[in-house]
C-alpha cells in the first residue's frame, strides 16, 4: 500500500524548479503529482512519477540531492466533508499527519491524497479497517 515518492533538495532561486523539471522531461519522466515546501534559501521538491529510479539516476547524475520516501495515497470522497472524513479517522487514533498533497486526478467519485505519516503502518492499518482504499503504488505511476 506504499507508494515511493521522490524528494530533491533544491536552492531557493530563480531557475531552479524549471530545472529540474527540464531534466526529467529530457529523460522521459512524467511527473504525476508534486509538493514544494520552501524557505528563503532552499526548498523540498516531492514528486510521484511513472519512473522514480530513472529520475533519481538523472538528477543525481546531474548534481541534485535527490531520496526516496514511503508515502501512502489514498481515495478520499470528493464531496464537502470528503477530506475531514478521513482527518478525524487519523486523528481519533492519534496519528500524525506530517503532510500531505493532492493528486492531478480522480478515481472515479473520489480525489486522491498523497500522505506521510509518523506512523505509516499503524495509519495504512487504520484506514483500511474503515474502508478507505489505498492505491497501489503501480496505479497511481501509471495514472
């Protein structure tokens, strides 16, 4: 049920995003998803892509501190309420939400949502005990 997401470190200045975005075009890799957290002097690029070791392999060929990370994506009802739904599930267990993003597309009536958690299994446990489908990571690179 865990999906690896891909994390660049990157300099807070002009150019640098179309950068990285310019060196996984060249080499075929489709961005399906994305987050930037930054601050005034670096930020934190997270990527879900069809081919994550290919994109690791070209950045880092290329200069780019890049990881892998264990997210969880998960159907979430695209309705009013859709999204605190799942919140109050996480947090009547006591898990953390360290942060999250939402996916570019649909699956069927439901949005997808991109997690991390502190406590990845306990949470993946959780959510599938009330019923909320977690895709696999085979699905949503190929989406």
């Amino acid at each position: 049920m865990k999906v690896e997401q891909i994390s660049i470190f990157i300099e807070n200045k002009s150019g640098r995003l179309a950068e990285v975005a310019a060196v996984l075009g060249e080499a075929g890799v489709n961005i399906r998803a994305l987050s930037l957290a930054d601050t005034s002097d670096f930020g934190i690029l997270r990527l879900i892509v069809n081919d994550r070791n290919l994109a690791m392999e070209t950045l880092k060929n290329k200069g780019f501190t890049v990881s892998k990370t264990e997210v969880v994506a998960v159907e979430v009802p695209d309705q009013p309420g859709g999204l605190s739904s799942i919140l109050q599930v996480l947090d009547n267990e006591s898990i953390n939400v360290e942060y999250m993003y939402a996916f570019v597309e649909r699956c069927g009536d439901n949005a997808v949502i991109i997690f991390r958690f502190d406590e990845t299994e306990k949470a993946i446990a959780v959510l599938g005990a009330k019923g909320f489908n977690m895709l696999q990571g085979e699905r949503l690179y190929g989406m």
